[in-house]
C-alpha cells in the first residue's frame, strides 16, 4: 500500500493500532475461556505444565488475534482511502440490482447471502433443543437419550442440507435472468476512454 504523506501515514498507523488492540482483547477473551476450560477440565495436567507452556496458552490467541485484526484494518484502510469511488459505484450497481427484484426473490438473497451463519445457528440450536427435548423423558438412560438426540438432530441436518441445496438451484436461476457481468479490466478501461474524451 503506499502511504502517500505523513497525515495519511499517522491515520493509518493509528487504524491499525486500534484494530490490533481489538484483537488482543478478543484474543485475551479466547484464551482465557481456553485456560478456564483446560483448569476445569485437565487440573492435574494443567498443574504439571511449565511457565512457558502457561505463558504460550495465554500469548498464542491473544498476538494472533492482535496480528489477525491489525491486518484487516489496514486493508480496510486501503480499500476506504484508495478503493473508495470504485466501491461506492459497485454498491450503487448492487443497490440498483436490488430494487430490481421482486419482494419474494428480496426475502431469498437476504436468506441466501446469510445462509452459512443461519445453517450453523439452527444446526447449533437443533443440537441443543434435540437434547433438551429428549433429557425430558425420566425412564431413558443417558446413554439412550445420546442416540435419540443424535437421531432427532440428524434428521434436522439433512433438511438443512435439503434447504441449501434449493437456495443454490435458486441462486442459478436468479443468475441467468441477470445479463453477463462486465469484466473489470474491461470497465476500467471504458471509464479511462470515457475520462480521456471528456478531458
């Protein structure tokens, strides 16, 4: 990325300084819930562990975290000082594709555009709701209430595997009816004519 003057360099520097504090909070967060639940889990082997192999649990997540978000910061920074006009226009181009559609195919690419993080959640709340409906039977074993949540929540997966399937088959002919993206190269190269005759 090139930093183009010191007010740039200094506004950049400070960005990235943020996001990395950020990140070692989150990473600090992660690892104290990764210690917490070695000590609960292992005490004894947690006991036996040397300083550096402590220190190495609380550093590791909380650096890695910090480098992690420092990182995205300064990409977020280059995309908002450098890439900003171009993606002003593409969010333009998506918001006139939007108003395009109808109410039904809205609701879709709503759906479809946060369909990993609806899956795992429903996936995760089906697990969960799989037990708590099956610990409610007082005659079962443990071991038999395992297996019937195991059954109910498998069941559960395969709808939603069903279901992601019929959002791509969707998606698909969603994208035919759209005309055939523009490669980039050539738009910028469109926009440089566009500006050289208009200069």
């Amino acid at each position: 990325m090139k930093i183009l003057d010191d007010e740039e360099r200094n506004e950049h520097w400070n960005t990235v300084l943020v996001e990395g504090i950020k990140g070692c909070v989150v990473g600090a967060g992660c690892a104290a819930l990764f210690v917490g639940a070695v000590k609960r889990r292992y005490p004894t082997h947690y006991l036996k562990f040397n300083l550096s192999i402590k220190a190495a649990m609380w550093a590791m997540p909380t650096i890695g975290m910090g480098a992690f978000f420092a990182d995205d910061g300064s990409w977020k920074f280059d995309e908002k000082m450098y890439r900003s006009d171009y993606l002003q226009e593409l969010e333009k181009q998506k918001l006139e594709r939007w108003e395009k559609l109808s109410t039904s195919d809205k609701a879709f690419t709503l759906v479809n555009d946060n369909k990993y993080k609806i899956i795992i959640s429903a996936w995760a709340a089906s697990l969960y709701g799989s037990w708590y409906f099956v610990n409610k039977d007082k005659y079962m074993t443990v071991a038999q209430k395992a297996v019937q949540a195991r059954v109910y929540a498998q069941a559960i997966t395969v709808v939603l595997l069903l279901s992601t399937l019929l959002l791509s088959m969707h998606e698909r002919e969603l994208a035919a009816k759209e005309p055939a993206p523009v490669p980039e190269w050539k738009r910028y190269l469109a926009e440089q004519e566009a500006a050289k005759k208009n200069a």
